[in-house]
C-alpha cells in the first residue's frame, strides 16, 4: 500500500489505526523460528514490471524487509491461545515439566505417537522396509485426512491434553476440597428465613423459581432446611476418568467435584414446587460459605474466589472455586462443586416429562413440566454418567481415543461459538460418541416416532477422528423430529419412549433412558449444531486440500460472517403475558421471549429461512441470527390458506394481523396473503428484516427502534446507490426500480441490431461478446440511463456517463490484411462502417469513434461508442484472431531477416501489444462468461462484489485491485465457502471476503477459485464445487516456483489461481504490489476488528467501514468537487454541490460544456497521468468511485543520493554534500503535478 512515511517508518501504519474511531489493526502475531527466511535473493530472470507498478523499493506495509517475508500474519497453531507450545518444545516459563512428577510426560501417548521397534533383518539397501506398525500408522493418517493433517491434529492434541495423572499441587487442592466438604457439622432444620439468616449476609442464596414458590416470599412455609453430611463426595465429568485439557495460555479445563446429598434431607413431596432445588441451593450455600470463610485464612485454600454460577441450568447452580498457583496449582483452574441425590430419592415415573411438579391454583393438573423434571433427573445421573464415560474409555480403542475424541470436539465447538450448554461439554461429546459406538434405537418406524428400530454402532477402534466424523455424520443427517434416537440399552426403558416424543420436539435420549439431551434446547440450536456438523463435512469432501485450519483453528463464531442477518432485539419494553407454567419451565424472562419469538418468526418467515438463532446476549438483549434460503429469502408475497380452510385462515391473520389481506389472483384462485412493497430491487433484502420488525411488535410490542438489522440496514446500500437528487437529476424517471434491467435490454437489442445487418456489411459478424463489469451484475453503482435531453444541462459533478464493452469478432477472409499495422486501418473502416449501419437503422442512436493515446500503430487502439435513445451507451471493439499470431511471430520467432524480407515491428512495441491484445480479447471476454452466472447461481453474489468494490475503492486503492480480482475473490467465497454455509446475503458475502483478505497469507500460499467449474461440472453431493485436483498441483507448484525465483515478491504479490490460469498472475502479475497487498491485509483487520465490535454491540458503524485514513500521506491533493464527474458517488460527497449547480443551471454553464463525453472521468485521467509520468517515483491513491482526494507516496530509495544522468524518470536536486550527486526533488515534483492539474486542483497539502 502506502510507501514514504506510511510504511518506511515501521510504526507507522501497521501500528497506527486506519480507523481512528473505531479501528484496531493490529501487528500480526509472529512465530518463533522464523528470524531468517529461506527465500531467495536472486533477482527474477523474468521481464521487470512495469515501473509504475515496481515497488522492490518501498519497505513492506507490516515494517518488516523483505527477508521476513515469512512473518506475515499466518494462522500457525502455536499461535493459538487454545493451543499450548509445549509439542513443539517451547514451554513457557511456568511450566518447567511439573506435569510428569508423578506420572509421566506432558505429552500423551497417543496412538501415533507410537513408534515401532528396529527390524530383525538389516537389508543392504539404504532404507529399512516399514514395519507392519509403520503401516497401519500412515494408513491411520490417511483416514485423518492425509498425513498434514494427521501431524497437526497430533500436536494439537499433545499441545491441549494434559497427562491423566493429575499435578501434585492440584491433587492435594482437591483432597483439601474433599475433607473440607466431609469435615462440615450437621445444621439442624430451620424455616427458610431462619436458615438463611444463619449463614449470614454474604452467604447470597440463589433460590431458583418464580416468586410464588420463593421460600423467602411466601406467607408460610411448612418444611425445613437442614444440612448433613453428604453420603459421598466424588470427582466427577471427564477429568477424572480422561484427565486434563489447556482451554487457554495457563489455563486448564475446569474440574467437576459432586456431593451427594444425604437421602433424609428429602421427602417424596420435595419434588413439588421447586422445594428440591430450595434445599439443594441451601445445601451448596452452605458448602460455598464454609470455602468462603477458609479463602480468608492462611493455608492451601487462601484467596480462593467463591462464586455461584447458573449458565447451564438456572434450576440447579454450582459452586465455582477459582484457583490458580497460588493453591499451588499449576494451572488456573475452576473446581466447579455440584450438588447430587441418590436415585432413591425420587421414583423414576414421578419424574416423567408428562408430569406436572407445580402446585398451584393457577396451573392446571393435566399440564407438564418436562424440563423441571429433567433438571431433577440430571442430579441423580452423575455417577451413572461417569461410569459411563469409563467403560468407553476402558473398550475403546487406540489408547485414550475417548481423551482426544473430547477434546477435539471441545476445541471444534468453541471456534464455532458453541457454548458449553448448547453441546460443547464433556457430557454430550461423550453422548454423542456413545451413539458412534454402541448405535441406538432409532424411532420413526411407520410414520410413528415412539416405534423404533435397532441401528447398530460402528465399533471401538474408529479412532478419535474417525469417531469424530461418524458423529458428525449422524448429527448432520439425523432428523431427532421425524426420527428420535434412544441411546439406552433395549429392554424396559426407565422412561417410556413415548413420554418423550409426546414432551419433546427433539429426541435424544441418554443411555440411562432417563432425560433427553435436547430438553431445553430451542429447535434453532439444534439446527445450528446440525448445520455446522454438516458444512464441516461438507467441506472435508475433497481430500486434496488440508482443511485443518478450517476445522479446528479459524474463529467462526456468531456474527455476520455467520449469518445472513443478525439483528440484536432490546426486549426492555417488550410484553409477555405472565403465565407461571411458562415462566417455571423458562426461569428467564430473556430465556421465556427468546422461545417465543423464535417460534412466532419461524412462522411468519417460513421457506424464506432455513435456520432461525435466538439466544439471550442478556436479560434486556436477544441476538437473532437468521440462515436464508437464497431462492426465497426476497420473494415479495406470501400466500396464505383459501379462504375454504376456515382453521387455516383464522391463524394467518392472527400472525399478520392488518397486513394479511384477500387477493384472488390470475388463475382464479382467492387466498390469504401478504404483500412486501419494495422501492428498487436491491431493497428486496430488506423483506425478512420487515417481516421480523413487523412480528415483534405485533406479538410483544417491540418497537422498531429497539429491534437493530446489523446485515440489512440501510447504509449498506447507501455506499452502493448514489443519492436521489443526484440520479433523478440526470436519470430516465423511475429507472431505480428496473436495476440493470435497461443496460441489458439495450445490450439485447443491441446484439440483435449488430446480427442483422450482415447484408450492409463488408464481413460477417461472427460473434458479439460481451466483456464489462456493467453487463456480470457486478459494476459498484448500477448504470441507471440516462436522460439524453436533461444530461448537457447537468452540473459538472453528475455528468458520469459509463459505457458497457463489447467485442465483435468479423468472420476470417482473404480481405484481411497480414500487416498489423494495415490490420488497424482494416479495423477502424469497419468500425466506421457499423457506426453508419447503426445510425441509419435506429433513430437518435448517435455513435462515435474513440482512439486510446499512447498505443503504437500496432495495437488495438480505436473503438465505437454508441449511446442508444434509451439512454445506455456502448464501447464496441473489433478482434481479430489473426492479430495474435502476427504479434506471437514478432516475440517468439527468431528466424533471420533478409533484404527481400518485409521489416518487422520492433519486439519492444510487439511485447505489450501481445499483452494488451490476449488480455483485451482473450482473458476479458473468458472472465466475463465464468463470472456473469454467478450472479444467477448466488443472488446475493452481485451485491457483495458491489460491496467489496467500494470497500477497495474507498480506501484508495482503485488503481492498485483490478476489478476482475475483486470479482474473483468474491467467487471464491461462495464457491469456497470453508466450514459455513455459502453466503445468501450480500452483507454475509462482503466480511466473509475481508475475513478472508485479513487471513490470506498470500506471502505462502495462493487462492484457487474454481469459478469454470462451477459452470462446466456438477457439483459434489454437498452442492460444493471442487478445484480439479491435477489442476490444484499445477498451481501449487507454480505459486512454489515463483516464490524461489522472487524472493522480493516484485511480481505477483497475489497469486490467484483458476482452472484456466494455472500461472496465477493473469490479472496479479503487476498489481497489487507486495506494499498494497500488505496494506490491504491491514485495512481488511481493522475492518473485521470493527464489524466484530458492532456486532457485538449491535451497534455498527457501516459508512465508518468507508471511510479511510489520510494521515500517512505525504501529500494531499485536494480537487474542486464540483469538477469531478463521479462525485455523487463518494462515500462522503455532499448533495449541495450539484443541487445548488442544479437550481441554477439556467444562467450557470459549466465548465465541461453541454457536449455529452461517454466515460469523461478528469480526476480519473489525472491520476492515470501522474503514474504514467512519474512510474515507480511516487505511488498514487485515489478513489475512483467520487473521490476528491489523491494521496502520493514517494519512493525512498529516489531520496538516496546518485549520479546525475538523462533520462531518471523525476525531478532531481543537487545534494548538500555534493554537486555531481543528485536527488528526488520532492518539492519540484509537487509543483510540476500542481501545474500538470491546474484548474482541477483546489488546494495542495505538503507533509515532508
């Protein structure tokens, strides 16, 4: 990116803030070992770039030189905070090999780690043959998906495992723990009140409930609360029979302690009313005030933080002992104390999920409480479980594959945001590998769901990964509505079967056959596991890529990346009828309307959706994330019932309300329905956001104020739209609500115009083709026509008029010359002759002939424009096929010329022909048809290339990114979505691509993007397209290849691969630099660091994403806004500028006269002119997209002093020291560009 002052001083960009305001770019984290590069130094034998776009000279954006190139921000593992370094041997300091005193090595003895012994027999050749142990271990690691990623799963495992023989210090903290617990004397019964009081004030007592069962509120309550020495005291969850695991730098996973509660203490009637968890919260208050006390006295329990903790179950709070090294741990760590009863307490059938456990007058006798049940049975199951736990460890096989199995499923859930009560605990990886190993009975025989079938296990040598996917696989292709599974053994059931189906919409049964592991879960949580199961698999289909970053190392947490909208709901003035049933099964009022409102939107959104999230963010805040199904997602009418089916229609309108109305439409047919009214198509993603806005009010009185659509709010589209005065200024009246409808209409008539009028044409058109961003969807602003008539009229800053490209290919014939010169005669009498054919055919049709400057006699250089009546206009150009060869003959051939021989051109003028012409009417033309159905494939692709346009543009880098790898980049997104679902909106489209610019390490690796496949061949059974694997090697080796040769990355920073550019560098080769590829990366963190935040927040700053820093600049050159033609397009113009122009246009004339100029851009022009002149001296930044500043960098390395000679490309000075030495006159410079855009330029600032 930037050079000068901006990257030749290492503080300066890669530490400072893009985003002053909101904005964070951080250093990219670096990796030990990495000081010296293996890259070469040797300078590339190939041809030198241009030198306007040769940066060899400017320091890399990130203050590194270029010998660090590989301490670019990578995704090692080591630099993980769930990922310890002690595989790869650096421990920290604190840990000095403690773990192995009493038992071993702090890495574990996993299965591959296993080495073979030596081979009886030395054979005379230099390598021993593989023991049969050699064998099955690679063939282990290719069914871990190759051996790459086998290796990294093994150091991720021994970097997050700990040994199962515990530290000494944490041993001695739990028996502490254990007769501290055992050592407590006997409370006798007191009233509630009284027992409270007896332990004091700080002793907070986290009664759960509703107030009508609250023990402290009632009038009068006629039981007790005592406390007795718990009949047993047991470590419980994983730790004990699996040992440790790291869940961050210094940090250990915490550690279940259970106290069974003494049977006496209960009566059967405890069950009733919350009166169990009453006791069992006064039971644990007693415990917590005991540790409380001793964290005050001197001893191995000092300062040890005592705190309550209700996030998994409300119902049922644990006591939370936070310890560290001060309790000589050696990690910190929660010891988190739960509370148990014996089985006995209460029968098995009192607790089925049909009962009703509330006595009041309000609740009725027939109604259920299930999850009150559940919560009472989940306490009498922890020995159960954890025997459980034992025998799959003791059976399973390799070796501590349990131990791994958990911990990689750990480490699986937290990248995705999974919490610890929505499936990423211990407990239900443990449940799901007990489905993987024992099978299950699965129900849904005959269409009835208690009816069941025995579907067998897959055995107890899968191995961690193998069971790992096979429980992906069950999870992504399991229906727990239509086809519940029933972990428990056959036989008599605890539970009946049929008490669950009839409680619960998702089934999964623990094996004890006791509570349903879903219970509690809202139906959007389980179809988010399910979800993220299978994209996971999805994306490990093609084995010839290492998706182990994917899996298990990058973040995809919740969020807009996620997502196709997110929307955060202040619920503060919300309503909910008070209903205690409800309000007993749900405790949190947050809890209660994230339930009810994910029910009320699944309905109103219907087939638009395909997944509904809610979740508390907290009591006063729900996060609402929503999955579209892009096929239906924008449709603007929802049908209803007929107005036959009276049930049917009394529903819709109790959802709809007022906008539910009677429509009969064309086939006759009377129906409910909606209907969405949109003022221009890309508004159509606003539809869900309505339909959601609109439910919550309607439902729970939330107004729209409260209810903020991170994804779909409206300045995402401003940044793409210029504003109304401006497009109804010059614009045809009512073109906003057609899209790009009109440009594609003119092209169609077009083209058929230009294939019909062979007869008055000296050669036959073969072929019109379109090549333009204008005609692929995908151009930043929508080409609205223009208004012919009004457009002469218009202020200076709105007379942008773009122009679609076309390529006519004229049949071959004798009549062609063989002389490229004679070919662009031949060209432009063509060009003249359809010009004349097109006027006299279509009236007020006005064309052209336009000339590029700077082009040699034998390139391409004259082109049609052609405006049609209906206000778009056209840039045609002619291909000749045998132009190619001709210019190929003069590069490659070396055969000697004689004196009867034509003279040849020069190879210096035929080299960037060729290049202009294969990249003009080859690659252009070829681009444009692979990504023009993308837009119908993805409809949200458009509007996120649009996006990802003005993102770049904004920043001032529109003269550095081609548009073409902008559009591929966004193609890789949704071709290549990783391990989330490919994008169905434009906002979820746009982060995941500056994810994916903040992450790229295109230092080491480059981009394939399948786009040709994705129109040739199918797709694979997940719907993905793959990148053909021999296709894959040939760039990989290339991008390898280049690498050695260009150490200084002079060429080809970015290298993008597709199936027709195994090179990489069809549109990378020049630009973007290894400087603005390096600022990208930066600007795309700040960005991501910012949306997160927002999102967080819920509150984000989209225009702010827009808006770039200008401090680093050394000069500023200010234009006169009202001179720039595209100004109504900045993201920051102001409407004043045109509409006061506007309100005057009668006695005003402005400067660039009433003449109508096909793509007049004189800010555009300006900058091409400062890069042609001055190349490599100074780097020009510019937003092409309205913007009225340009930033100049210059070259530091101009600055060093040297021999004066013709010909340095710059103004020069003599130095200080010397008058036969001479430097960069920066100051020349700055006044040769002042006069070189006199009239253009308003103001110059100077910062060196």
């Amino acid at each position: 990116m930037l050079y000068s002052s901006i990257m030749y001083f290492n503080e300066s960009i890669a530490l400072s803030n893009p985003y002053p305001s909101q904005m964070t770019a951080a250093r990219p984290l670096k990796r030990k070992g990495d000081e010296s590069s293996g890259i070469s130094k040797k300078r590339s034998h190939h041809p030198s770039p241009s030198p306007v776009e040769n940066d060899a000279d400017f320091e890399d954006i990130e203050g590194e030189s270029s010998k660090n190139a590989e301490e670019v921000a990578g995704y090692d593992i080591y630099d993980d905070p769930m990922i310890d370094r002690q595989a790869s041997g650096e421990s920290d300091e604190d840990e000095d090999g403690e773990e192995g005193e009493e038992g071993g090595s702090n890495k574990r003895p996993l299965s591959a780690q296993a080495t073979a012994g030596p081979s009886k027999q030395h054979p005379k050749g230099l390598y021993a043959p593989p023991t049969l142990d050699e064998l099955d271990r690679l063939h282990a690691a290719e069914s871990r998906g190759g051996t790459s990623f086998a290796l990294q799963l093994e150091a991720l495992l021994s970097s997050t495992l700990l040994s199962t023989t515990p530290h000494p210090g944490l041993k001695k903290l739990l028996a502490t723990i254990h007769s501290q617990i055992l050592s407590l004397p006997s409370l006798p019964p007191l009233e509630p009140k009284a027992a409270v009081s007896r332990l004091g004030k700080a002793s907070h007592i986290p009664f759960p409930g509703p107030n009508e069962f609250n023990p402290l509120k009632a009038v009068e309550v006629n039981w007790k609360l005592g406390w007795e020495k718990p009949e047993e005291v047991f470590v419980g969850g994983s730790w004990s029979v699996c040992g440790g695991y790291k869940k961050g730098k210094g940090v250990q996973g915490s550690v279940d302690v259970v106290v069974v509660m003494p049977s006496e203490l209960f009566s059967p009637k405890d069950r009733m009313s919350y009166r169990y968890f009453h006791k069992r919260a006064h039971y644990l208050a007693v415990i917590a005030a005991s540790f409380r006390g001793t964290a005050k006295k001197e001893g191995s329990m000092h300062a040890v933080e005592v705190t309550w903790d209700t996030s998994v179950d409300p119902r049922r709070p644990v006591v939370v002992l936070s310890a560290g090294k001060a309790q000589g741990s050696k990690y910190a760590l929660d010891i988190r104390i739960h509370a148990a009863i014996p089985q006995s307490v209460f029968a098995p059938n009192t607790l089925a999920p049909s009962k009703s456990l509330l006595w009041h007058p309000s609740v009725s006798e027939d109604a259920s409480t299930p999850l009150y049940s559940t919560s009472i049975l989940h306490d009498t199951l922890h020995s159960a479980h954890l025997h459980q736990l034992r025998r799959l460890s003791q059976t399973c096989t390799p070796a501590r594959s349990v131990d791994s199995f958990l911990a990689v499923w750990r480490t699986w859930c937290s990248r995705r945001g999974i919490s610890r009560e929505r499936g990423g605990s211990g407990w239900f990886a443990a449940t799901l590998l007990t489905w993987v190993v024992d099978g299950a009975e699965v129900g849904g025989v005959g269409g009835a769901r208690d009816k069941v079938r025995r579907v067998r296990g897959l055995g107890r040598t899968l191995g961690h990964w193998g069971a790992l996917r096979a429980a992906w696989e069950l999870l992504a292709h399991g229906d727990f509505v239509k086809s519940p599974v029933f972990l428990s053994a056959s036989g008599d059931p605890a539970i009946p079967y049929r008490e669950f189906v009839s409680a619960y919409q998702h089934v999964l049964v623990d094996v004890t056959g006791s509570i349903n592991v879903f219970a509690g879960w809202e139906q959007g949580e389980v179809q988010l596991l399910q979800l993220h199961a299978r994209e996971t698999l999805a994306m490990l289909e093609d084995t010839s890529v290492d998706r182990f970053g994917d899996v298990l190392l990058r973040d995809t947490k919740l969020g807009t990346a996620v997502f196709d909208e997110c929307i955060h709901v202040d619920i503060t003035t919300s309503k909910l009828p008070h209903d205690l049933l409800a309000s007993s099964e749900r405790l949190s009022r947050a809890d209660a309307l994230s339930t009810s409102t994910a029910t009320i939107l699944r309905q109103g959104l219907s087939t638009r959706v395909r997944l509904v999230h809610v979740t508390p963010v907290s009591e006063t805040i729900l996060s609402v994330g929503i999955v579209y199904d892009p096929t239906q997602a924008t449709r603007i009418l929802d049908i209803g019932p007929s107005t036959e089916q009276a049930v049917e229609t009394d529903a819709f309108r109790k959802l709809w309300g007022e906008k539910a109305e009677l429509r009969r439409f064309k086939d006759g047919s009377i129906a409910e329905s909606v209907v969405w009214d949109v003022p221009r198509p890309e508004d159509a993603v606003t539809i869900p956001s309505q339909i959601v806005m609109w439910l919550l009010s309607r439902h729970f009185s939330i107004p729209e104020t409260a209810v903020s659509c991170l994804s779909s709010q409206q300045d995402w589209r401003k940044v793409i739209q210029v504003p109304d005065s401006a497009r109804n200024a010059i614009s045809v009246a009512g073109s906003e609500k057609l899209g790009f409808r009109p440009l594609l209409d003119g092209y169609d008539s077009l083209y058929k115009l230009l294939k019909s009028i062979d007869d008055e044409l000296p050669l036959s058109i073969l072929h019109v083709t379109p090549a333009s961003e204008l005609l692929r969807y995908s151009s930043t602003f929508v080409p609205h026509p223009i208004d012919v008539n009004r457009f002469p009229s218009a202020p200076d800053a709105l007379k942008w008029f773009p122009a679609a490209e076309i390529v006519l290919q004229f049949e071959s014939s004798p009549r062609w010359p063989d002389d490229l010169a004679a070919i662009q005669k031949v060209k432009l009498a063509l060009i003249d002759k359809v010009a004349r054919v097109l006027m006299a055919q279509i009236r007020g049709l006005k064309a052209g002939i336009v000339f590029e400057s700077g082009r040699s006699d034998i390139e391409d250089q004259a082109a049609l424009e052609v405006t049609l009546p209906q206000g778009v206009a056209f840039l045609i150009r002619i291909f000749h096929v045998r132009e190619k060869t001709l210019l190929e003959r003069i590069v490659y051939d070396d055969t000697p010329e004689y004196g009867t021989s034509l003279p040849k051109p020069a190879r210096k003028l035929a080299l960037p022909a060729l290049s202009h012409h294969i990249r003009r009417f080859q690659h252009l033309p070829q681009h444009h048809a692979s990504i023009a159905p993308l837009h119908h494939r993805y409809p949200s692709y458009s509007s996120a290339t649009r996006l990802l346009k003005r993102w770049i543009a904004a920043h001032m880098l529109s003269t550095h990114v081609p548009v073409e790898v902008i559009e591929l980049i966004m193609a890789h997104v949704y071709l290549d979505p990783g391990s989330l679902p490919t994008p169905a909106s434009a906002t979820t489209g746009f982060v995941r691509s500056i994810n994916l610019l903040a992450s790229w390490e295109w230092r080491k690796e480059a981009l394939l993007v399948p786009v040709y496949s994705a129109t040739r061949d199918a797709a694979s059974s997940s719907g993905r397209h793959r990148f053909p694997a021999e296709k894959r090697k040939n760039v990989e080796s290339n991008f390898e290849a280049l690498r050695k040769r260009d150490g200084e990355l002079s060429r080809g920073a970015w290298v993008i691969g597709t199936e027709e550019d195994a090179e990489g560098l069809r549109w990378t080769e020049r630009t973007p630099s290894k400087v603005v590829a390096g600022r990208v990366t930066v600007l795309a963190k700040a960005t991501v660091a910012a949306i997160n935040a927002g999102t967080e927040t819920g509150m984000l700053n989209v225009r702010g994403l827009f808006v770039t820093p200008l401090e680093h600049y050394d000069v500023l050159i200010n234009l006169h806004p009202r001179l720039v033609t595209r100004y109504a397009q900045g993201v920051r113009s102001d409407s004043e500028v045109w509409e006061q122009a506007a309100r005057f246009r009668n006695i005003q004339e402005g400067r660039y006269g009433e003449l109508v100029r096909i793509g007049f851009d004189p800010a555009g022009a300006f900058v091409d002119d400062i890069r042609r002149i001055y190349g490599d001296t100074i780097l020009v930044f510019h937003d092409l997209h309205g913007g009225t500043t340009i930033g100049l960098l210059f070259n530091p390395s101009k600055d060093v002093p040297r021999t004066f000679k013709p010909l340095l490309g710059y103004s020069t000075r003599p130095t200080d020291g010397s008058a036969a030495l001479v430097a960069l006159d920066r100051k020349g410079v700055v006044a040769e560009i002042e006069r070189l855009g006199k009239g253009l330029i308003e103001s110059v600032e100077v910062r060196v």
